[in-house]
C-alpha cells in the first residue's frame, strides 16, 4: 500500500502540480536576490529548487530559522513555503520579509500563512490538502518553480524531461539496497555538492519516514575531512550510498572512485536519470523517496506518525509566537 502511493501518485502529483499556478497573476520580476524559506518538508523545496536555478544569474538563500538574512529586501525575491501553513519560523519570516518590502510569493494548503497572504494581498498558491507536508513535495516544488517561471525567472525545461521519464524509473535497485541496508543503525549518503538540496532530502525522508538515523556529506568536500575518519580501522558495518551522475566530470568520477575504496566495501550507488539538471536532481528524489517508503515497510515501521516533531511543535505553543506575530501585522493596521 505504502509503495503505491510513491510510484503511482508521484507522477499523478507531479500533474497535478503543474497546473496549481496556472491562474495565479505575477508580474515579471528581476530580483537582486532570492530567499527560499521553509522548514522541514516543505522548506526542501527550495533546497531542490536551488539545485536546479543554475541559470537564475542571482544569488539564492534557503533560510531555515526564524531570522531572515539580513540582505533581504525591497529587490529581494522572497518564497515562502509551509505546508499546513502554521510553523512559526516561517512565518516569522514572512511577517519580517513583509516588513522589510520583499516581493513575496507564498506556497501553502492553509493556517495563518494562507490567511495572511490573503489578507495582505500577497500572491499565495492553494496547494491541495490532506498530504503529510513531506509527501506534498511534488505540489512545492512545481509551485516554486512554476512561479518562477512566470515571473521569468529562470528556465524550467526540463520538467518535460522528468514527466517523461519518470514512469520509466526502475526502483527494483533501490529494493535491492533497502533489504541489503535495513538493519544498519546509520545510513551515509555521499553526493556531489551539485545535489546538495537532494543528500538533504534523502536523509530527511529516511529520519521521518523509516525512522533512521542517517547523514548526508558533500563531494568534494568530504575528501577534505570526513575520508580521514576511515584512516584508522574503517566502519566495514556501515553502509554508504553514493547519489551519482551518470555525466559526471573526470574529477569527480575519480574522487568517488578514491572515496569508495577508502570506505572500504558495502557501499552503493543510486543514479541519475535523464539529461537535464532538474531531470537529473528529481529522479534522485524520487529514488531516494522511494528507499525511505521501501525501509519503512520493511523494518514494519510506521511510517506516518512523527510524534516527535509534532511533540516540540506543540512544546513551543506554549510561547506563542504565532499570536505574538499576528499581533503585530494588526497593530500594523494590517487586519482586513
Ligand atoms: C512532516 C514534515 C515536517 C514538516 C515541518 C514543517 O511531514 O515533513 O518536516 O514539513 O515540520 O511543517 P510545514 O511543512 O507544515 O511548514
């Protein structure tokens, strides 16, 4: 049942999502900057986002706190992403990146931040309700750059591509890894920093959904650091999953050769599908989402419930930040 729903409503959802911006009005903007803000979820949207903006000619920020960067402003692009609508360090975001004159596009299903763009006059796209906010990915992630796109922002081809090839996906080597990996206590995910949103996505989606430690090290860098740890005695019981490409450069092909050899077996590769950047980062994702669903089932994890996470929400309500906030935008004579 779990399985069903990634390999059948992935691209029923990619659909769909590609039509959630068609009659929202956006006049063209060409922003100094951009801000992806987010938590969890929802914010990896704009990590995956800014994988594949590698034409955007500006520079892009994914926030993950209460604070916005301190040079966002009137030139600043600022897209805000909450699921339910109601995490309180994106919305504290949002009421400074109004504050501060940002153009502000809003991505949602609901709560305060649907309630506050609409108030404000903020454009805001109705995601469909319903999903957990991590399973909704496709709905963020083609919201973000549909939005993009029509204020042209950059180019967004090769969701073409990706429809395409999506059906064509082979999980079968992704089952293989999961029933080879399940009883790990660690998993490591190692990539090129090209796909720094998806080594983000992939350990996320494993802590949340199989409910599994796991961690996730950009190449080149981890041959700077990490590759050391394996000098004295190597960890042989711990598997390593390389995200690969399949046009890798001869450096890094090299560096992934060296890395392997110095973790020193069990490891394995999960690839690329397809030519361009957003083929190539979404076909990761859905592989990767695939092992979460995958290892969930298998070790009867269920895969659901993230009692931990809505425990702290609840923790925090006790400081009300959020009806500190909305008190504010109304003594800003901002209420309707
Ligand atoms: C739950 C999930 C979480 C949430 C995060 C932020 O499925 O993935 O990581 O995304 O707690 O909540 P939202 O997405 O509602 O802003």
């Amino acid at each position: 049942m779990v399985l069903t729903i990634v390999v059948i409503d992935y691209k029923r959802m990619c659909e769909e999502a590609l039509q959630l911006t068609d009659g929202l009005e956006l006049a063209p903007f060409k922003p100094h900057n951009i801000v992806f803000a987010g938590m969890g979820g929802s914010g990896i949207s704009g990590d995956l986002v800014k994988d594949i903006a590698t034409d955007v000619g500006v520079p892009i920020g994914v926030s993950k706190d209460y604070t916005l960067p301190p040079y966002a402003d009137s030139e600043t692009l600022f897209v805000c992403t909450s699921y339910s609508g109601n995490t309180e360090e994106t919305l504290t975001q949002f009421v400074e990146a109004y504050k501060r004159g940002c153009r502000i596009v809003a991505i949602t299903s609901g709560g305060k931040l649907l309630e506050w763009s609409q108030r404000l006059n903020i454009p805001v796209v109705k995601l469909p309700t319903g999903y957990l906010p991590r399973d909704s990915l496709p709905y963020l992630f083609f919201s973000v750059t549909g939005c993009m796109e029509k204020m042209g922002i950059g180019n967004y081809d090769g969701t073409r591509e990706f429809m395409e090839l999506l059906p064509t996906i082979d999980l079968q080597p992704v089952n293989n890894i999961a029933d080879s990996v399940k009883g790990s206590p660690i998993l490591t995910f190692y990539g090129p920093s090209k796909f720094s949103g998806v080594l983000k996505r992939v350990k996320s989606q494993i802590n949340e959904n199989a409910k599994m430690i796991a961690r996730a090290e950009e190449l080149p860098e981890l041959n700077h650091n990490e590759v050391v740890a394996y000098e004295v005695h190597g960890y042989p019981e711990l598997p390593v999953i390389f995200l690969q490409d399949r046009d890798e450069g001869r450096e890094m092909t090299e560096r992934v050769r060296f890395t392997r050899k110095t973790v020193g077996g069990n490891t394995y590769d999960i690839w690329t599908h397809g030519s361009s950047i957003l083929a190539k980062v979404m076909s990761l994702v859905y592989q990767g989402d695939h092992l979460s669903f995958k290892l969930a089932e298998i070790r009867g994890i269920n895969r659901e419930q993230i009692k931990t996470i809505d425990g702290i929400k609840n923790e925090l309500e006790r400081l009300n930040t959020v009806a500190t906030l909305e008190k504010e935008l109304e003594s800003m004579n901002l209420s309707s």
